[in-house]
C-alpha cells in the first residue's frame, strides 16, 4: 500500500509554523514529507526552516531560493521582498566564521534542490508546470484558456505547486474548488488532469492566519487540505524586531493575507 505524503510549501523563514505543521504530520504517523520550495524568505527562521528540511523526503526549489543562489537582483521582487533576500543572504554569509560550516551545508542544500519531480503520472513544482520557480497559476487564471491549455500540455495526471499561497484545486475543465469547496477527503478525477496548490504554511493569504499544508493518498488519489493553528503572533513579532524585515511582512500574518 502506498504511503502517505504530506505536501507543503512556502514555509518563508516561518519557524513556528513549520514546527506546528510538523507535528501535525507526525501525530498522523506520516513519514514522507515533500516540500514545494520557498523554505526561505519573508521570516525571521531562515536557518532553522533549511536545516529541518533537511531530513525531508524532497525538497523543490522556489523563487526565493533560485533568487539567492543566483544572487538575482532583477528577480521581479517587489522592494519589501528584495529587502527580506538580502537579509537572508547575510544570515547564511559564508565569511561568518562562527557559523561556517552550517551555513555552507544551507548552501549545499539549496543547491541540491530540484526544480521539477516526477513519480509515475505525479509532478511536483514549486510553482508551475511551465515555469517551475516563477509563474503564478491564480484563481483567475481559469478565465485564461490559452494559458490553462499550456499548463495542462505539460501534465499527465495531477501538479502539486505553491507559490500563490493559496489553496484549490484547478481542473482541466477550467474551474478552481478552493478546499471549502471540497469534501474533507477529495478524490481527483482519475481521468482529466488537475492542478494542486497546497497553500502555505509560512505566510497564507486566503484569509486564514492558520498554517496550510495537504495530506495526498497516491494510491486512492485522494487529497485533504489541514489547517493548523500556530503562534503567529510570535513570528509576527520577531519580523518587527528584525532590521531588514519590513513591518508588513509582520502585519499580514495577523490577517492572513
């Protein structure tokens, strides 16, 4: 019998997220963990998020990684997320002879990480089919045909992507079920492809402080989304006190978006 996995993504340097997440994971006896990238970024964690991913099934990469290793400094961010990869750039500095060595296995890490990963009819992507670090697929996107079309070309069953930060499900038909829209355990059409955004669990933005992750049956082909109360207060309040982190990137975990 196939295991099963639970599937996250855009932890975003939030620690007490990924440890409330991580518990839950395991208070379900599920060993197999997949992380969709954007471990970093935003947060006030980045050491801790890299170093418990380590011991993850398999780790994507995200924007906000690709953007450090590469040093990218036209990487579309906006100034509040540039500000946040340039502060964890300096977290993870190499000249740091205090932390040295932890912070070139961080680097190694990064560098190891996948961009796409297949098992059988199965994808996983940090944020799409097409451009696996950088397109969104948004909700909106169901009113653009061509678009859906390219995506779905490059499928042969189901993606599982972040990225957005919010969770649904699009299905080749071209309609978004957001997980309020669907049954507590899903069963994905078994003949016509779909698209998975597992939501996040460092920084949501549908409105719900909670962190979001997904639980994924690749026997039954079945998913369901969780929810799990955090202190995010608590990271709210670190990013305050960081120099280098923007206030807002505080202010939204308290609402959610």
């Amino acid at each position: 019998m196939a295991e099963l996995k639970a599937i996250l993504s855009d932890v975003h340097g939030n620690f007490e997220a990924m440890k409330a997440v991580l518990h839950d994971i395991l208070a379900k006896n599920i060993t197999e963990i997949i992380c969709l990238g954007d471990l970093i970024g935003y947060g006030p964690n980045p050491k801790e998020c890299l170093d418990y991913a380590t011991n993850f099934s398999l780790t994507m990469i995200g924007n906000h990684e690709e953007a450090l290793m590469e040093e990218l400094r036209t990487s579309g961010f906006n100034p509040k997320a540039s500000g946040s990869r340039d502060w964890t750039y300096m977290q993870l500095d190499l000249f740091d002879e205090e932390h040295k060595e932890e912070n070139a296995r961080r680097w190694d890490f990064m560098g190891e990480m996948e961009e796409i990963h297949t098992d059988e009819d199965v994808m996983y992507v940090h944020a799409s089919p097409c451009d696996p670090t950088r397109e969104y697929i948004y909700q909106r996107d169901v009113a653009q045909k061509a678009k859906m079309k390219r995506i779905f070309k490059e499928i042969e069953h189901v993606c599982f992507v972040g990225h957005t930060h919010h969770p649904g499900v699009f299905t080749e038909d071209l309609h978004f079920l957001s997980p309020r829209d669907l049954p507590k355990v899903c069963k994905l059409p078994p003949n016509k492809k779909t698209v998975v955004n597992v939501g996040s669990v460092g920084q949501p933005r549908d409105g719900d402080v909670r962190a979001c992750y997904l639980i994924f049956d690749p026997k039954a082909k079945a998913i369901a989304y969780r929810r799990v109360e955090y202190d995010y207060q608590l990271t709210a309040q670190r990013i305050f006190e960081t120099d280098g982190l923007d206030d807002s990137l505080g202010q939204r975990l308290l609402a959610g978006r």
